[in-house]
C-alpha cells in the first residue's frame, strides 16, 4: 500500500465519518495519526489538484465540486443502479415511502440508489451513506444470501446494539438469517432507528446476493394490509431482478 495515498484518502473521508462540510488543519490532525506538518502538505496538494476548496473566511476546508465527478460517473455507468434504478421508483411512486437500494462494503452498507418519500415524515438518507449491516433491512436480506465466510466476518466484532430491538446474540442472529433465507425477504422493525420499519430483499445472482432493495417508513403508517403489500412488491422485484445482473 502506498502511504502518501492511503493518507490522503483517510482526510477525504474524514468527512464523511465526521459528517462535517468544513475540516480545519486542527480537526484532520485530531483525528488522524500524523503530524501537523505532514497533514498541512497533502491537505496543500489536495487543495491544489482542485478535490479540497478553502472557505476564506475561517480558512476551513472543505470537499469541491469536482468530488462529484465521481458519483455522477458511478451513478452513470453502475450496471446495478441503472438496472434497480426504474423499479426503486416504480416502487416510491406506488408506496409513496423512500425506497433503497444498498450494497455491502466491508462490514457496512452503502446506499447506491435513493428515491425519497414526498411525505412529510421520512427517514432522510442519502446516496454513499453508510450504515450498520446487522440492524438493517437491506444488511440482513444481503448477509442471508451470502457465504458462511461473510457472515463470520461480520461477527467478529460484536453486533452493536442501537435499539431495544437490535439483535446483538450471534446465535440469534444466524436464526434471523435463516428465516429470511426461507422467506426472502428481511424486516427491521426499529432495529437500526426507533421509530422505523423497513423492509427488504436481496438483488441476487445466482443464489448470491449482490445487492438489497429496501422500502423505509414511520412504524405508525405500517398497517398489516401494506406491510403485505409491500413484500409481496418487493418479492416480485427480486423475482424480476434475478440473474439480470
């Protein structure tokens, strides 16, 4: 691995764990491990490649314009947004509720395709966010379709609890995937967001899961009538989806 590179990437996603719009020199050297100097001259050729931005009147820095070169890129040319994008919509538009769709990278998943409900209350996300595997809807429906050598790498660590509901037993955790396995489609019931229910299922190939589509709504506007609705949409999606990628 190439340090100078893998340093410049750890500020530019700074950013991102931070959730922050502006970093100053002391807020990368605060949470990253290397001298001031050091920090100063990648933050100084960042700058001067055009992917940082300087706001001159607290001489923070912040992430340009040109970072979004590559989400449009991305967003362009990704087989599996282009594909899962029209039925992310159909589904928006027949629900009127955000619908997802994620991918896992490393122990998290990322949402690559967003479609946000016009209602009011929503749950606000947004395109290379991240979010716990094991308490979401779309991490589970993934991991049940999935190796036994993913699985046991996520469990590594222990599942960290972020609601009464989260799962954190590995024992019953494995059992959830099971059950999703045999009915193909997973439930967070508040498990990641108290006051969240989400619904999802995977975007197979083969038998492997390469993707999750998930719908997102406020537990109160979950009756059993539309909870059936929405898996049987959403099943009849990954029937469709199958083997197209």
């Amino acid at each position: 691995m190439i340090q100078s590179i893998e340093r410049a990437m750890n500020i530019l996603e700074l950013f991102l764990i931070l959730n922050k719009n502006e970093l100053s020199i002391k807020d990368i050297v605060s949470n990253i491990d290397l001298p001031k100097s050091t920090c100063f001259r990648i933050v100084k050729t960042l700058y001067e490649l055009g992917y940082l931005n300087q706001n001159p009147e607290n001489s923070k820095y912040y992430l340009s314009w040109k970072m979004l070169s590559f989400s449009d890129h991305i967003k362009e040319n990704n087989l599996i947004i282009k594909t899962v994008k029209p039925h992310v919509v159909k589904l928006r538009d027949y629900f009127g509720e955000t619908v997802h769709c994620s991918v896992q990278e490393d122990d998290s998943i990322i949402y690559i395709a967003v479609e946000e409900s016009e209602k009011k209350l929503f749950f606000r996300t947004g395109i290379g966010k991240k979010n716990y595997i094991h308490a979401t809807a779309v991490g589970k429906a993934i991991l049940a379709f999935n190796s036994e050598e993913n699985l046991e790498y996520i469990l590594r660590k222990p599942l960290i609890k972020l609601t009464n509901t989260t799962i954190t037993d590995p024992d019953i955790f494995k059992n959830e995937l099971l059950n999703i396995r045999k009915c193909g489609y997973a439930i967070d019931n508040e498990e990641s967001v108290e006051g969240l229910f989400c619904i999802a299922v995977p975007v197979l190939r083969g038998e492997e899961a390469i993707a999750a589509i998930s719908i997102s709504t406020p537990s109160i506007r979950v009756s059993n009538e539309i909870k059936s609705d929405m898996i049987e949409k959403l099943l009849q999606v990954s029937k469709d989806l199958k083997n197209i990628l």
